[in-house]
C-alpha cells in the first residue's frame, strides 16, 4: 500500500513541527546556558523571540525530562540530567581518545591485546582494544563484549575500590555466576581476592572469563580520582607471564594523568592505584 499525497505531505509536515519543536528547545537551552543564574518565562520568551504559551509548553517538557528545572518563582534553570549526560559523554568520548595512543603502545611494545574496560552495573564492557596478528590468537575481548565483575581482570578493580558492604550487595545481588570452571563463585573466595587486589594495586583473571587466556589489568583515574576504567592485557594462558605488568602500568598512569588526575588530588588512592 503506498501513501497518498495527502498522508505524505501530513507526516511531512510532522516531521517539520518536531525538528521546529527541537531547534526551539535548542534556543531556550543556549539561552539558560548563557545565564548563571535561573530565569522567568517572560526573559525566556524574550530572548528565544518565541510566544510565552509557546515557551512554556517548551519549558515544561523539558522539565518533565529533567533536562530543566523550574523554580518555585516560574523561573527555569538547567537541569542536572544535562550534567549527567554531559558526564557520561565526557568520559566516553574523552577516555578512549586519551587512551587510544598508549595502548596502540602497549601492544607494540608487548605484542598482546590491549583493552579498555569500563563498569556498566554489575559487568564490565570493553569499549576499545588494540590488537593484532599473534595476539588474536585465542583472545575473544572484542568491542561491546561483556563480562561479570568478579570474573574480569578490569572488573576486580572496580570491586576492590568498594566497601566490604558494597561488595556483599554485589553477591547478593548476582550470586557470582560462574563463566568457566576457573571463576571465582564463593563469597569468602572473593573477599580473599579482592584484597590481593588492594594489595598489589593491579588484578588477575587467571582463565576466569574464557578458559584458555589471562589478563593483567590496572585502573586508570580521571580528574577528580574517580576509578574510571581498567587498561588489561589479554593474552593464551601458556603465554602469560608477569612480565609487562610495569609496561601495564605506566599505560594506565599516563592515561591517567591525560585525563587530568594528580596525586595530589588523592594521594591515597594515587598510591593504591598507580603505584
């Protein structure tokens, strides 16, 4: 069934209104951005060169989505749903175009995979990898693959940077589900490895994730000494070796300061993290 001219020319000028409805919505957030302060419709509307009634239905949508906040006065601020997108995208954006370099790096300088690993809930996702002829051999972490946190190299520093009750919530919650007969599935088994982790200030999965490979991973900090991700090696269990942990490391430490942390930020952590 095709459309008629009429349904056709209708769902254009649809479209037209929602894209209309979008640069608008564009206007009145510029316009906020540009004042410290939170404004009234009547400014708003002003400025924009838009209806008050027009505005106003605007502004409440973007209310109800929280990308806006409306004061008990009528007057309209931005909202901290911006804040977090506008973080999420900064460390999505910003992490893997510091990162990139020093793990294409890393993986000329050891010859194994190289991989970027960030938290999502109660898994790890790889968001970057660097890799190439001998280290493909066997190493399945590909782009978007997920894993447990308490099976992954990567994932075992975000536990080990929790509390002791943050942890037994994270059991609670997943039962620590098994990926292979290597994985870590009992509570005290964890507890145990998480502080090694501490400890050493880098993680291990000895075949936890895939039987057959292992990996070395250290975290990597942002400015404000936030664990932000886990930089790891994967690599054939016959292959693996201790060998490139220093390499390793001075990757994550070099993304690290890229991303604007300093030691003297979090001395503390800076020392547990990068030492």
């Amino acid at each position: 069934m095709t459309d008629t001219p009429v349904s056709s020319a209708a769902a254009e000028r649809g479209e037209r209104k929602s894209i209309q409805v979008i640069e608008r919505m564009t206007v009145l957030l510029d316009i906020l951005a540009r004042h410290p302060g939170a404004l009234p419709l009547k400014t708003l509307s002003a400025e924009s060169g838009l209806h008050p009634s027009t505005a106003h239905r605007i502004l409440a949508a973007m209310a109800q989505g929280g990308l806006i906040e409306r004061r008990g006065s009528g007057s309209y601020r931005l909202g901290i749903r911006l804040l977090e997108l506008g973080s999420l995208v900064k460390s999505r954006i910003s992490l893997r175009g510091k990162a990139s370099p020093h793990m294409r790096r890393l993986h000329e300088q050891t010859g194994e995979s190289v991989n970027l690993g960030i938290r999502d809930g109660d898994e790890i996702v790889y968001v970057e990898r660097s890799s190439s002829g001998r280290a493909a051999v066997r190493v399945v972490h590909i782009v978007g693959t997920r894993a447990p946190l308490h099976t992954a190299a990567s994932g075992k520093l975000f536990l080990a940077a929790q509390s002791d009750a943050e942890v037994d919530e994270y059991v609670q919650r997943t039962g620590l589900p098994a990926q292979t007969p290597a994985s870590i599935t009992r509570p005290a088994q964890l507890v145990c490895e998480l502080q090694t982790v501490r400890e050493r200030g880098f993680a291990r999965d000895l075949d936890e994730v895939e039987t057959g490979v292992r990996c070395l991973a250290a975290g990597i900090y942002d400015d404000l000494g936030q664990l932000v991700a886990g930089l790891s090696l994967s690599m054939p269990s016959e292959r693996f070796s201790m060998e490139h942990l220093q390499a390793l490391r001075g990757a994550a430490r070099a993304i690290s300061y890229d991303l604007g942390f300093c030691d003297a930020l979090d001395g503390k952590r800076g020392a547990e993290g990068l030492r």
